[in-house]
C-alpha cells in the first residue's frame, strides 16, 4: 500500500504570455478549497489517505481549469465548489469516478 490511497494535482499554472492557462479560472482558489474540504471530512494527510497538491503546467490547460487523481490518473475539469465536493466526495472519499467531470 502506499502512502497516500488517493493523491490529487491541481494545475494551477499561471502562464506569463496571456495564453489559456488553468489560474485564468480560479484554480488556485479551488485547489484551496479542495483541501479544505478533505479536512473537514477527516480523509486529509497521512491519517486518511489522501493529499491534495499544487502541480505546475500539467499541459491541459485548453480544457482547464483541470486536476488528476493517482493512482487511477483520472483527470477532471471543474468550474466551481459543487464539482470540487463532487470530485472530493465521490472519487477521493468514496472511490467512484465523476464521469460527469472526467476527461479523457
């Protein structure tokens, strides 16, 4: 087993030459909430299994703001703090991907 069960990275690049970027779209303040919500849950850090990172250009950014979920490598869009619990509650608490969200 490792460390963490679920490990989430959230792009939140801000690119310099006003190109389409993931932070043009809140990402930062939705990777934010994400941990919050871990937290408040009881699944964060070490005890429950699952970490929620900052991750530099994960070159998706066309279809950003966008995360993805290891070990599965399950990527997601997301435009605000429903999809965020969506994503939290189903995939990283409970396991079940968020087809809705999900890109491929």
């Amino acid at each position: 087993m490792s460390y963490y069960q679920r490990h989430i990275f959230f792009c939140t690049n801000q690119r310099d030459d006003g190109s389409v970027c993931c932070q043009q779209h809140g990402a930062q303040a939705l990777r934010d909430y994400a941990k919050q919500r871990t937290k408040e849950l009881g699944i964060a850090g070490k005890e429950g299994k699952v970490r929620v990172n900052t991750a530099g250009c994960l070159n998706r950014c066309e279809l950003g703001p966008v995360a993805v979920v290891y070990p599965e490598g399950v990527w997601y869009t997301f435009v605000d703090r429903e999809d965020i619990d969506e994503i939290v509650e189903e995939h990283l608490l409970h396991g079940r991907v968020v087809e809705r969200l999900q890109i491929k």
